[in-house]
C-alpha cells in the first residue's frame, strides 16, 4: 500500500486521516522527523531560499519514499514548488488540502473586533504537472 508523507506545519485532522485511509487508500501517514519539522515550519522569508533547505528535505523523501507514494506539501511557497517539482520528476505523488473557509467577525464590548476563522477539509487535490 502507498503511504502519505506530510510536509505541512499541522497535524492532521481527523477527516483528513479518514480521507488519507479511505480514498487514498494509504497504510501509513508519516509526519517529518522533528528536526526536519523545524525547518519546514521555520522557512526564513528572507533573501532567496537556500538550496540546501530544499536538498534536506529532497535527500528524506528519496531515502524514505518509494515511487507512487503521496506527498502532502504546503508551506513556504519556493519550497513546495521545489518539492512538487521533484516529486513528479520522481513518481511520487504531490498533494494538497483544499479546504471551505468561513470568516465570522464579533465586536467585543470594548469595541474590538474579534475575527473568527473556520477551516473544514473537503478534499486532497494533486498538484498539476
């Protein structure tokens, strides 16, 4: 069986582990090691992205990963470029989560605002070649 390796800064909500077992048909559901969730979740915004960033997570996905395996990758947006980049030159699967999103506002009694926002996962997309 294929399995789902996530390169994302969340965890995965319980619709999405049903949708990763049931449509995907996964076995497993592989979060980063920690010391590679660091980094993905701590992308420097500045300058350019070092390529030695994207050739870390490269280098996991290669030794980990087997061919037609999925990908989960959102994050830093160079870096998921790279990533998916790689992973359809590589037979690997890249995906991503869409999501509805529902925005509610509240004014508090000091006269703040409080915004609300609501994410609920509809569905796991790949990402075009």
């Amino acid at each position: 069986m294929q399995k789902l390796f996530l390169l994302f800064s969340h965890t995965l909500t319980p619709e999405q582990l049903q949708e990763a077992k049931k449509s995907l048909r996964c076995s497993d559901c592989i979060y980063l090691p920690d010391e590679l969730q660091k980094k993905w979740s701590n992308v420097k915004p500045e300058g350019e992205i070092d390529q030695n960033v994207i050739n870390i997570f490269i280098s996991y996905l290669r030794s980990q990963s087997a061919e037609n395996d999925y990908v989960l990758i959102q994050g830093d947006f160079g870096l998921c470029y790279a990533l998916v980049k790689w992973c359809n030159d590589n037979s690997r699967i890249p995906l991503y989560s869409t999501t509805y999103r529902q925005s509610h506002e509240e004014k508090e009694v000091n006269g703040e605002i409080k915004r609300m926002h609501l994410f609920k996962h509809i569905n796991f997309r790949r990402y075009p070649k």
